[in-house]
C-alpha cells in the first residue's frame, strides 16, 4: 500500500480474496467477493466516509489508503446475499466508532459457503475399511458410533456409510455429528423390542441383583473407534 498505509481488510482463502464488511445493522462481520470483472463492482467504502471532514474521517484518511479503498473491484452482496454497506475495519483501526476492526467472519451461512473454497481433503485409507465394518454393525444392531474421528474425514465418512447401508439393505441411515462422534441410526434395521430386552435385563442386574454387576463395562459391539484402524 502508498506509504505504508493500510489497505482493504481481507483475507485470503486459496485463489479467492475476501472483503470482510458489515451490514446495515446487526454485528454479524461477512465477507464479500471481488466482482468479475472488478471494474464494474463497488468500493470498500462509500466515497463519504472518506471525503467528510470531521475527525472520525481523518483518522480514516491517515491510517487506510484512500485509493485502494475507493477501487470498485467489490462484489454488491455479501455470499450470504445480502447487501452491506461498508468494510469492516483491520490493522488500520475502526472506521466508525460503533463497530470494533475485526479480522475473521462470524456469519454462519457465509463461514459455509467459504468452506467450499478450500481443497477438499484428501480420504484417508481408513474411511472405506470403518465404513464396511459400520455397515455390517448397522446391519446387525440398526445403530453404530464411531469415535475419535477427525475432523477433515467426516463428510467423507458418512457419504460412504450412507452410501454402503443404502446399497446393501435398500434403506437409508442417518448421519449425526457431535465432535469426535459419529452416530448411524438406520431405523428400519432396529430392533426395539431386543433394545428394551438388554435394558430390562442391565436394570434387573442393578436393582434385584439377578447377575452380578461387572467391575468394568463390556465392550460395546456398535463401538468402533477410528484409532483402533492403524493402517500404517
């Protein structure tokens, strides 16, 4: 930027530069795209937030650099669609003194569409051996977890579960995240009434000490962890 002063407050996500601006209202940070082709877009920063002659304005000409913040290299909507009216500020400080600088989004729906711009990452090996063996838990009991999955390999992992119970049962199954844990429920394939057995029978070991109770919990035939796959 001319003379060390700070330019539009972006971020980089691949090949795309991202604006990071605000709404009308509300404190949601967005981001917007640059327009193709730039020329026809709009600027960071209406024209009177730089041309207006009280002290905010100055802080603003002393800090930023006009000119790049005057280009009209910006898309009119938000990637959540919406319009904005100005950028947010960054290293250069506030634009206005009812908004903070901020240096990342925080409006879910355009934090979504900017995951599709980064590469997807590459399916570990992992992802089609779990996903056959979740297949034929499902199969059996209509529900697995697995646990300790990583995050980059969960889209992955549950297209393929879903795609395999599909294939092989005719039925569908859901999928539900929470962290680490991925639950498969395929409801068709469930058994209530052996569910209500095995939990009658866990109640009468405890309460009328049919069976003594197990110093330590047995393994779960649905649990699968995804550390225990070491592929090398």
């Amino acid at each position: 930027m001319r003379g060390g002063l700070h330019g539009p407050n972006v971020i980089t996500v691949g090949k795309c530069l991202l604006l990071l601006v605000a709404g009308s209202g509300g404190e949601a940070v967005h981001l917007a795209r640059r327009h193709e082709p730039p020329e026809q877009g709009r600027s960071a920063v209406p024209d009177h937030y730089l041309t207006d002659g009280d002290c905010d304005r100055e802080a603003v000409q002393r800090r930023y650099d006009v000119q790049a913040l005057r280009e009209p290299i910006w898309e009119y909507t938000t990637m959540c669609g919406r319009a904005w009216a100005l950028m947010v500020g960054g290293d250069g400080g506030a634009l206005s003194r009812y908004r903070e600088p901020a240096f990342a989004p925080t409006c879910r729906r355009c934090l979504t569409v900017m995951d599709r711009l980064f590469p997807a990452p590459a399916v570990d090996r992992r992802v089609p051996v779990i996903s056959r063996v979740v297949a034929e838990v499902v199969r059996e009991h209509g529900y697995a977890e697995v646990r300790e999955v990583p995050g980059d390999q969960l889209a992955a992992l549950r297209k393929e579960i879903r795609s395999l119970i599909r294939q092989q049962t005719g039925h569908l199954a859901q999928t539900l995240v929470h962290r680490d844990l991925l639950l498969v429920v395929c409801d068709p394939l469930r058994d209530p009434e052996a569910e209500m057995r095995a939990a009658a029978e866990a109640i009468g070991a405890v309460l009328f000490g049919d069976q003594p109770v197990p110093a330590t919990r047995h393994e779960r035939p649905w649990a699968i962890r995804w550390t225990a796959w070491d592929l090398g």
